[in-house]
C-alpha cells in the first residue's frame, strides 16, 4: 500500500513510495500564498513485489528498517494532515458582521507577511469597521486571500471588498478626494499592488527566504521541516508567477532597480505630507503602508529595508505614523526612537500584545483629526474556544518630529 496526501488544488503528495516528497500545486489568489491547504490522506494498492514482498526476503534488520521507515512516514503523513486538512465547515454567522480570512500571525510581531491582508485589515480599522478575525486558511471561492463575508455574502479580491463595504455600510475614505486626486490615487494604487508588489515578493520569499522562513508561526517535532517544505514551494509558485507577470524575467540586480524607482516616486509622492493624498487619509494610504511595512519590518539587511530607514526617511515616518494610530498593540523588537517626539517617546514604551481572534473597533471621526482616539475589543472567543480578553487604549493622535 501507499499513502499519499490529496488537496483540492491540484496537490497530491507521495508520502511512501519515494524516499523524497513530490509535490505540486496550482493556486491563483491575491498574491501567492504563505501557506498550505486542506487535504485528505489516501491510500492505495500497490501491485506484487512491492515494499511488503520486499519484506519477506529480507534480513531481520531490513525488516526494521522497513517498518521503522514506514513508521516514521505514517508520522509525517499524520501532521502534514494536521497541517493542510480543512477544518470541519463550521457556520459562520456574519449577520451584520465583517468576517475577515487571511492569514496566520507571523511570529516576529508584524500582523501579516501579506501586504494585501495588512491592506484590508489596516483599511478596516481606518474605516472604524468592526471585524472578526478567521486565520482558518482557506481561500475564497475565487481562489483568493484575503476574503470577507458579510450577511452571508462572500467577497474576494481587496479592490472589491472595498467598493462592497462602501456600497452596503456607507463608508468612503476618499470622500475628500477630487475627481483627478482619485485619479491619481488609484494610478499609485495599481503601481504598488500590480508591480512594486513582486519585487517585495521576490525579496521575501527568494532572496530573503531563510529571514522570511524564521517569521512563520507553526509548532510540533517536525515544525522546521514543515517550514523548510512551505518556504520553498513558496519560493517556486512565486518565481512562476513573476516570470508569467514578466518581471521575473529580469536579473536579480534589475529587478531591485525596478522596486527603487516605486519607492523613490512613492517618496516623492510623499514629500513632507502627512499622507499619501494630503492631510487627511484615502484608501491609498492602506494599499502603500501595506506593502511599505514589509520592507520596514519583515526584510532585515536587505536593501528596501535599508533604503526606506536611510534615504527615503520620510516613508519610514509614514509607516510609524500609520503603525501608531491605527495599530496600538503592534510592537516591533527593533522599536526606537528615531521616528519618535519627544512627547510619544514615553508612552510608546507601554504595549499590548496583538489579538489573533477580536472583534475590533475604533471610534473616531476623521473630520476631526488631532482627536483622542479610543481604541476597544469587544470579548468573544474564537472557534477554537480560546477566550480573548478585554482590552482598551487610549492613544493621541501623534505627528512625529525627528
């Protein structure tokens, strides 16, 4: 018999006949996905004078080694089930509430190594939506993360989350935008998520795989393995995809030439405005803080990281100025003063972890920005009846001076 590891996307993994894992996948969400899927173990007949006639001839310790091997296989097949096996459907009640999939946390603090689940989750929150958090892993119908449902309605693709929620709740952050602002604010919309997006790809999950490999949450004997098999496939589907989008066609050196030019216009775009628009926020602004924080935060030594904390200061002003106001509780180890005032430098010091299953909520208005801020979760308890716990900030709304 043989035991292999079936998924819906086109994934079946041979976890018996061959002493190497052989593995394939086929997957179009928002972005190429971190992680892995839902599955099923399987088993099948293999023909005579297979692994079990082998047995019958063999020597006592080739028997061992055999059933040793086979056991070690069955363990491995057990967790890459607990892995990627989907969940038990569970109904989820979105009545009147934002359900949002994406992503697991990662482990060095930073809400999402997606930029697109750091977009829409960072748009909710300037938006003072409610929201619930589901890291179940699963995809949308459309094959996309993140996803949302709403009244049982299920939307996919960040673009057209944005347009539902501001068709059925009312909300616009771009209400004080004029028809050529708007114009222009999606023009940098597409450049950061259709190009400046592949470079930070690239960067994280090719040329900084072994840093990105560390940041990934996940547990258990084989949790290194596993992230070794995650991180390199990863590296695969994304080098696929950029040599089908085209930019991977590219050197290694043109390619980081490519990513400095939409981070020096994204710069100068910037200049010395508070946001991307002018004073006051637009969705743009979640779209550029999504993607600019994965430089800031999860690519350590590597040139984005270097550029935007060196010549390009003022994005790195921009993405604590966003970081501060809008999420409270993410607190970075290589936190400093450089981008503090000397009145922040005290109370950015206190912290509270980050919620991985809460209902969040912000009451503010922005036509009053300068405003005290109250920043709330409302207790609940996730599916997996794990209890969340209150928690309140206050927070200034704070313009930093260095």
């Amino acid at each position: 018999w043989a035991v292999a590891l079936a998924a819906p996307r086109s994934c079946v993994a041979d976890l018996s006949r061959n002493r190497s894992l052989a593995l394939g996948w086929c997957a179009a969400p928002d972005e190429p996905p971190p992680a892995l899927y839902g599955g099923d173990i399987v088993a099948f007949p293999l023909p005579a004078g297979g692994t079990m006639a082998a047995l019958g001839s063999d020597s006592w310790w080739k028997k061992t080694l055999y059933l040793t091997g086979g056991a070690l296989l069955a363990a491995a097949a057990y967790l890459l089930h607990e892995l990627l096996a989907i969940r038990k459907e569970q109904e989820v009640d979105s009545k009147d509430a934002i359900i949002l999939h994406q992503f697991s946390r990662p482990n060095n603090g930073v809400p999402s190594l997606s930029p697109f689940c750091l977009k829409m989750e960072t748009y909710l929150r300037m938006a003072d939506l409610p929201y619930q958090n589901y890291f179940d892993g699963k995809l949308s119908p459309q094959g996309k993360m993140p996803w949302i449902e709403y009244n049982h309605t299920k939307v996919s693709g960040t673009e057209f989350i944005i347009d539902f929620l501001e068709e059925k709740l009312g909300v616009n952050l771009n209400k004080n935008l004029g028809p050529h602002e708007r114009a222009v604010s999606r023009a940098v919309t597409k450049m950061v998520e259709e190009h400046f997006y592949w470079t930070l790809a690239y960067c994280q999950w090719v040329e900084n795989l072994h840093e990105t490999r560390k940041m990934i949450s996940m547990y258990g004997p084989f949790s290194d393995l596993l992230k070794w098999i995650l991180c390199h496939l990863t590296k695969g589907i994304v080098k696929r995809e950029m040599y089908g989008h085209g930019i991977g066609r590219f050197s290694e050196e043109e390619i980081y030439a490519l990513m400095e030019k939409d981070m020096r216009s994204l710069a100068s775009l910037l200049g010395d405005k508070k946001y991307i628009m002018g004073p006051k926020l637009s969705t743009v602004d979640a779209t550029v803080f999504g993607h600019l924080a994965q430089a800031m935060w999860t690519l350590p030594g590597t040139r984005p990281e270097r550029l935007i904390k060196g010549e390009l200061i003022n994005l790195a002003m921009y993405c604590e100025r966003i970081r501060r106001k809008f999420w409270p509780e993410w607190h970075h180890d290589d936190d400093n003063t450089l981008y503090e005032s000397e009145e922040s430098s005290e109370t950015s010091k206190t912290h509270s972890p980050l919620q991985d299953f809460s209902f969040y909520s912000r009451t503010e208005t922005f036509d009053e920005e300068g405003t005290e801020n109250s920043i709330s979760h409302t207790p609940d308890t996730d599916y997996t009846g794990h209890s969340l716990f209150d928690s309140d900030v206050d927070m200034d709304d704070q313009e930093q001076c260095k």
